[in-house]
C-alpha cells in the first residue's frame, strides 16, 4: 500500500501500574480542564492556531489532552507535528481492544507548563517532572481487535528502549494491508480535524499524489463530500448508468454531476439538466408526441438529446463522448408513470452492439420520419448516463421498491459543518491527465461504455465467488427468503460489477475505498436495502437480521434485543460504535431503518 505516513507511534499503557493508569485516565481518557491560567500558558506555548486545534469542548467545558515522556527518550525521538499515535492499554500480557487513536503536535520542553503540572498533580500527573517532554494529541477512541492484536506483536520490535520502555515506533509497512488502510483512513479523518496541520501538509500528503484523484478535484472546485460517498457515485454510474442521489436538500447532489459531466466536457453540450413537473402524467413532456391536427411530431428538447448521443455512438463507438441527463427533483410526480418507457427499456439488456435490446418507440408514422427526421423507434445508446435527484418532502412521492431495485441509489447525509466551508485542497495541483483517465476508465477496456454482455457478467460474478463475499451473499439470501425479501439475479450480478468496476477504477487513483470490505458494504447498501419497505411487523426481524450480517467480532450487544433507545445511543455515539460493525454503512443504514420502525411504525429505505 502507498501511503505518505511512515511509521506509528505506539504507547503501551501499562494498566497494572496504578501512577501510570491514573495519568492516563486524566490526561487522555478524560482530558484536563482548562481554567484560565492554563489556558494563558496554552497559547503561550502552543500559539493561537494550535491551540485552537487541539482545545476540545465536554458537555461546554475546554479541555486538552496530552501526554509526556522521560528525558531517556529525547536521544531516540519523540513525536512531532502530524505525527499519527496509538495509546493502548495492556494488562497481564494482554492488549486491550479499545484504544485512543491521535494526530500528536510537536513535542514540548516548557518549564511553565511543567510549573503548571507541579501546581495540579491532582487532575494531571503524579510526579510530573519525570516527565519533561510534553505532546498534545487530537483522538479518537477506537475499538478493533484485529488491529489491537497486530500492535501488540509488532510493539516489540520497535520498542526505543527494550525491554521495559511504554514507547514504539512501528514502520507501517510492517502492518498488514487491511490495517494499513485503517490507519490511513483514521489519519485522514483526523487530519481534517486539524486546520493547522492540514495546511502545513496540504490535501496532497494525505495519501498518494494519484490516489483519489477525483475527490481532490471536487475538493479544489470548493466541494466538500465524504471520501466514500464520491468513489460510490462515480463507481455506481460507472457500472449501472442510472444513479438516484438521494438525501437532504443543499448537500450537493446536482453539483457533483454538473462537476463531473464538465469536467469531461467543458463546452457543457454533452450535459442536459431537466427539471421535472409535479403535472407530468406519461411520457410526452420527456419524449414528445405526434399531433394528429397538425401532422406534425412535436419535438422535445430531451429527444434531440438522446438522438445525438444515439448518432454519436453510431458513428464514433469507442470514441463516442459521454452524454448525461440530469433529472432534477425527480419525485415531484410519479416516476412510474413519465419514466416507465425508460424504466422497461433499461432493463431490457444490451445488443451486441451495446444499444438496449429494446427500443423507444415514439410513433408509427413514415411521413415523419422522412419530413422531420425523427425515428418511429430508438435503442438506447451505452454512452448516456441518468442522474435523478430526489428530495423527501411533502410536495414529493416515494418511489417504489421497483425503481429503486433499477438503479443504484446514493443517499447524501453528511454534513461536517466543521470544515465547511472546505479550503479548496491543493489549487496548484494538476488534474489535467484527470479527464482522459475518467474517459478511459467509462469507456472500457472493450470501448462499450455500459454494455456488459451476459457472459462477460457471469465471468465477474464466478471470480466474485473465489471470495468469502460470495459466501456472505449467500446466507443473507437464506436468511431474507422466509420474508420474501431475498433477492434474484440481477443483484447479484450488479454487486459483482460493482465490485470489479471498484477495484478497477481504484488502481487508477481515481477513486479510493477503505477496503475491499468498504467496497461490498456499500454494494449491499445499495443493492439489497432497497426493497425493504413496510411496517414493523414486516420489517422489523428481516432488518435485524441483515444487521447481524454487519456485525463485526466486537459487537457485544444482543442484536435481537435491540430497542429504540440502545438503536438511539448506538447512532449518538456513532464514530466510536462504528467500529463493532464490519459493514459499518449498511449497518448506519440499517439501525436508522429500525428507528424509523419503532417511532413511527414504517420504515422505507428512501
């Protein structure tokens, strides 16, 4: 794995020292309170920026988290300015599960903040002065075994002072490649955290230069989105080519299309948005209609649209442009009544030219097609792409699980107010070579855009089943069939595009995933929630079951038993408990379903 961070730092806290444990849970599990004085001293040392960014607030109080080491240290090294640092407890040969994860400062020597120390050994350290070098730290709790058991083994061998010492410098590469993308993800989202540090380093250092290149973009054009939610839009236009982004309203769901279809083409002629009418009934506002009184066929502007993606296709293919149709507000009427045509068409397969099995049919009148050129019918093109938007309110309508199960949906629901708005990443990097990478990667290795045929699919799905995912997908599918929420074939199939459409756009840098476990996660979140819609007598054990498939080895709690309170506590606390679920946004998606279930009795995925 290619990662800018070199090594970890690691201290093991010894719990069966009782001075060591009590200093631990004062400085860093609770935190020390700021008084005034304390904070004079702070921002003496530490400087305003820094520390604003390592000053937390509890329940309205200040309070700051630290940690020091012995003078024996100073010749070996000691934490500095964005490092990344472990604090683990550790009892009787023992690690323990859940540990503090932290961005350090650089560290300090102060004889006033030692002079402060020495005044409060009450709420800071027993016998301060034996430890004079001073860091402060931005964590995290976190809870994973799997990665706890790795520190402990490799703890030893960069012990800096053997065989007693508490502090390890930990190469990353030495950890496994899952581990690796843990830590890396963690810094990340630490890093964000730390204005000060984030503009020493820049966006670019947090991982590899041509590493989640397309993120980096909307970033520097001033958009701020989770770095998943941007590799699961762009994958899952890539492998469906109908998306609906669903959500809260001002999240950015038009923006990350308008982004994407201009920077693949500038000129904007290839992009067309289409607000929808509450008023619109069948087809005819999107397709146009023959007018028997005026023997006429009336033209709209999406039809002309199409008919160019179609003339393109057919006489560039692999070279053919992208043409994508942005459908704004798309449930203000009903998509199953304007957009069936559409719906059946696109479900219908690909031809071996990579047009739709069937066609649109428009009219059956000769005279038409000669005099205005416009076709009785027209197979839909592999190089045109459909973006919904979809807001819940009282002016819309729910969509039904039919359409939903047609096309991939992604929900946007974060809002990290505290980095909005975002800094606009690293303006001088270069994206130039970005737009020729996305046109290749959509295009394909066989220049076909969306058209897989059937025995390309069942190709990815038999190397899907070389994997413990398919084994997973298979006793969810047993265990959904007693309540008729199973699902068929063509889930299968579009999880195991999904899956390979991921892997592949990733090792181009243009999307990044935490896992391969992340990438499956957020196939089943779209692939398989979908169809659970109903009440709590009907949803209520289907959901928790699914929710057990999420779970991961340290989840404690009983699943069956789960109320609306635990479900509430669950989600409060959600970046901590987060990592008790291998699946971790399915499961999010899962527990807010259940909620919904127990105070309202009905539950929709959208």
């Amino acid at each position: 794995m290619i990662s800018d961070i070199e090594y970890v730092w690691v201290e093991r806290i010894n719990l069966g020292n009782e001075d060591m444990k009590e200093n631990f849970e004062r400085t860093i599990k609770n935190g020390v309170e700021i008084n005034e004085k304390l904070e004079v001293i702070l921002k003496e040392v530490l400087g305003e920026e820094e520390y604003s960014d390592f000053v937390t607030r509890d329940n309205g109080r200040k309070k700051v988290r630290f940690w020091g080491k012995g003078q024996s240290y100073e010749r070996y090294g000691l934490p500095d300015f964005g490092d990344m640092i472990i604090l683990i407890g550790y009892q009787r040969g023992r690690y323990e599960p859940a540990m503090f994860i932290g961005i350090t400062s650089r560290t300090y020597n102060d004889e006033r903040l030692r002079g402060y120390l020495r005044n409060h050994t009450d709420v800071t350290w027993n016998e301060p002065d034996k430890f004079p070098n001073v860091f402060f730290v931005k964590l995290r709790e976190y809870m994973d075994e799997r990665l706890a058991k790795e520190v402990g083994e490799l703890f030893d061998a960069g012990q800096l002072i053997p065989p007693r010492g508490s502090l390890s410098k930990i190469p990353i590469s030495k950890f496994s490649e899952e581990n690796q993308q843990k830590l890396l993800t963690i810094r990340d989202q630490l890093l964000s955290e730390v204005h000060i540090i984030m503009d020493k380093l820049s966006i670019s250092t947090l991982g590899d230069e041509k590493v989640n290149l397309l993120w980096k973009y909307l970033l520097s054009k001033g958009f701020l989105y989770p770095k998943h939610l941007v590799s699961q839009f762009y994958v899952a236009l890539k492998t469906k080519g109908f998306v609906i982004l669903s959500g809260l309203t001002g999240t950015g769901k038009t923006k990350i299309t308008q982004e994407l279809a201009e920077l693949l083409d500038p000129s904007k002629e290839n992009f067309l948005f289409l607000p929808i009418r509450p008023d619109w009934r069948d087809s005819k506002a999107l397709l146009g209609y023959y007018n028997p009184l005026t023997d006429e066929y009336h033209r709209t502007k999406l039809l002309g649209f199409l008919l160019r993606a179609v003339e393109d296709y057919q006489n560039n293919r692999a070279n053919a442009k992208l043409y994508f149709l942005l459908l704004d507000e798309m449930n203000l009427a009903h998509v199953e009544y304007y957009f069936a045509d559409f719906l059946s068409v696109l479900e219908s397969g690909r031809d071996e030219n990579g047009f739709s099995k069937e066609p649109l049919r428009l009219h059956d009148n000769d005279e038409i097609a000669k005099k205005q050129g416009i076709p009785k019918e027209f197979k839909l093109p592999p190089n045109l792409y459909i973006i919904g938007t979809v807001n819940m309110d009282e002016t819309t309508y729910a969509f039904s699980p039919k359409v939903l199960d047609r096309a991939f949906v992604v929900e946007f629901h974060d809002v990290d107010l505290g980095n909005y708005p975002p800094a606009g990443g690293n303006s001088s990097e270069n994206f130039e070579g970005l737009r020729d990478s996305l046109l290749c990667d959509l295009r394909g290795s066989n220049g076909k855009f969306l058209a897989n045929r059937k025995k390309e699919i069942n190709e990815v799905v038999n190397e899907l089943k070389t994997k413990e995912y398919w084994q997973i997908l298979q006793d969810l599918n047993r265990a959904l069939e007693p309540y008729d929420l199973h699902f068929g074939y063509r889930v299968v199939d579009e999880i195991a595009l999904f899956f390979k459409n991921a892997k592949e756009s990733e090792g181009k840098g243009i999307v990044k995933f935490e896992s391969h476990d992340e990438i499956f996660d957020l196939a089943l979140l779209m692939k398989v929630l979908p169809k659970f819609h109903g009440n709590r007598k009907k949803l209520e054990k289907p959901l928790k079951e699914v929710l057990k498939f999420c779970s991961g080895e340290s989840l404690e709690i009983s699943i069956d038993n789960l109320g609306r309170a635990e479900i509430v506590e669950i989600l409060k606390n959600w970046q901590v408990q987060k990592n008790n679920f291998r699946f971790k946004h399915t499961a999010k998606k899962v527990l807010h379903m259940l909620r919904q279930l127990y105070e309202i009795g009905f539950a929709s995925f959208s």
